[in-house]
C-alpha cells in the first residue's frame, strides 16, 4: 500500500509552459516572404545594371525593410 505524502511540490511537479506554433509558423513565414523580397530586388538590380540603366534607378533592398 502507498502512504500519503500530501501534494506534490513544485519542484516534483514543474509546470511547463506550452509552445506557440502560431507564433513560430507565422515568425518562419514572414522570415521567408522578407527571404523572396530581398531576393527578387538583388535580381531586378542586377538585371537593371546589365541593361545599362544602372543600379541607382531601384532602391536598395534594406533601405525600407526594417531590420530583423
């Protein structure tokens, strides 16, 4: 037979908090949208500066994203 030892203590029992996979699917999603967008800037500099019209006619990529 068991014998009562009353409750458990914290220590015996720690109560873990839970994950939030909205939160780290939505962080890893907008990780990979500013992924695309910076990618598809380099891509349009490079094409515009082979073309010859420079590279100054479109922004740089980080001059309006902000920082992460």
């Amino acid at each position: 037979m068991r014998e009562w030892h009353g409750p458990l203590t914290e220590k015996e029992n720690p109560i873990l908090a839970k994950p939030n996979y909205a939160f780290e699917k939505r962080k890893r999603e907008l990780e990979q949208k500013r992924k695309k967008e910076e990618k598809l800037q380099r891509k349009l500099q490079n094409k515009l500066a082979k073309s010859g019209e420079g590279a100054d006619a479109a922004p740089a990529p980080d001059a309006d994203a902000p920082p992460a």
